[in-house]
C-alpha cells in the first residue's frame, strides 16, 4: 500500500524550480489506481452490505403494506357494494319526496291563480252582462 509521502509526491513539479517549463504528475507505475482504492473498498464493505440489507428489510415491509392496503382496499369496495342497493333507496325516497313538495306547492300556486281568476270574473261578470245586453238591445232595435 503506497504511503502518504508517496501520494504527496505525484504532486511535486517535475523539474526543479526555475524557468517556466511544464510541470506534471509522474505515473505511478507499481501502484495503479484499483490498488490504492481496494483499502477503502474493503473499508466499505460493511456498509454496503448493510444498506442491502436495510433495502430488503423496505422491501419486505413495502410488499407487506402493499399486501395490507390491497385488503382493505377490498374490503371497503366490498362494503360499499353491499350498501349501494340501500343508498340507492334512500336517494329514490328522498328525491320523491322533493318532487311531491315540488308538486305541492305547483299546485297550490296553480289553484291560488284560479281562485284569482274566479274572484277577477264575479267582479266583472255584472259589467260584462250589461255590456252584452246593451249590445244586443241595440242590435235588435
């Protein structure tokens, strides 16, 4: 494993201080990049072992949640079902009822316009005899 003065020292200048030249990282032959990273790979093997386990515990308890809210979601359409048939009455009834208040109350609009219209005519009825008579008198002299 290369030691830290060994990493240190792919960042020193390639060529002594002085005039401009180029600088570079000499290749690190003996000690290539999966060598130096298998510690920390090794490192994190716990880890990544647990973080599968922690995925297959959420698994498992996703797929019973799933399981759990299928059953319930089966059991309120199933109760549901078994109450549309009464719900459907109780709407039938109550729009009956509506519509026989409705019809009530037409009705006694309907009557109180023909009360008025009985009433308009008994006012107007001696009026419109004399008229009528009048005509006809005058007609027949």
């Amino acid at each position: 494993m290369p030691t830290l003065r060994d990493f240190l020292r792919r960042w020193r200048p390639a060529v002594a201080p002085g005039a401009a030249a180029r600088t570079g990282v000499p290749a690190d032959r003996p000690a290539g990049p999966a060598e130096e990273l298998m510690a920390v790979f090794r490192a994190l093997e716990p880890v990544h072992a647990e973080c599968r386990a922690i995925g297959d515990a959420a698994r498992h308890d996703a797929s019973a949640e799933t399981a759990r809210a299928r059953e319930r979601a089966e059991a309120i359409v199933a109760e549901a079902r078994a109450a549309a048939p009464a719900r459907q009455r109780e709407a039938m009834a109550e729009a009956r009822a509506r519509s026989a208040a409705e019809n009530a109350a037409v009705i006694t609009e309907a009557e109180r316009q023909a009360d008025d219209i009985r009433r308009l005519a008994a006012e107007r009825m001696p009026e419109m005899i004399d008229k009528a008579v009048g005509l006809l008198e005058r007609e027949l002299r």
